[in-house]
C-alpha cells in the first residue's frame, strides 16, 4: 500500500491520502466478554493497549475487500477478536465466535463474501 505522503505527492490533498492508506487507532482498550458488549473497532488500523483477561474487540461491519489489522500491545494478556456479528464467521470458527489474540501479536483480516472473513496471524 502506498504511504499517505506519497499519494499527497500525486496531487491528493492530506485528508484524502489518509483515508486512501487508512486510519489508525493507536490506543484501543478491549472490553467485554462476548461479542455483544466487546469494544467495536471503528479504524483500518487498531493498536490494542488495554486489554483484561477474557476481554475483547469486534470487527467493523465493513465492505467485502477490505481489510482490518490488529496488534495487541497488551503485556500478558490475549484479547479475543470476533465478527461483527454473530451470523459471520473467521476462518474455521463456528458464526459469531472469536479467536484470541496473543500478547504482542497481531492479526490482519479480510472480509470476503458478506458472511466471511479471513485472519492471518503474526508469528
């Protein structure tokens, strides 16, 4: 993906080349223990820094194509990624459940058809 300032040098204002490349959250904290009340993600890009044993984040309910990364800062402690909703799916996971993900990881995922995702994880 091209950086923001060299989509700027092609004549797009700043505004624009951010959104082109994405935006990032740089402090998220998880929250909840299910899909229903876990911390909505709202960027392209999310830096997890607060993240309780248990607790977690949802996927935004986004287009098919796009893509979401997330890395977990959290010293010690997993954060469970889940769908937007409990009628999608990651990977093999069974509809509206999450996956962990570890301390110091991170995840890119892709939305591919309107129910599915797919998640590859750091080493």
């Amino acid at each position: 993906m091209a950086l923001a300032l060299d989509i700027m040098k092609g004549g797009f204002p700043a505004f624009a080349a951010r959104a082109i490349g994405g935006q990032v959250q740089s402090a998220v904290s998880g929250a909840g223990t299910t899909i229903s009340n876990a911390t909505a993600l709202t960027a392209s890009i999310n830096v997890v820094t607060t993240c309780a044993s248990g607790a977690g984040v949802t996927l935004p309910d986004c287009e098919i194509g796009d893509e979401v990364e997330i890395l977990n800062l959290v010293s010690g402690n997993a954060c469970v990624v889940y769908p937007p909703t409990s009628s999608d799916q990651i990977n093999q996971l069974s509809a509206g459940s999450g996956f962990q993900l570890a301390a110091n990881t991170a995840v890119k995922v892709r939305r591919f058809t309107s129910t599915r995702f797919i998640a590859w994880l750091s080493a």
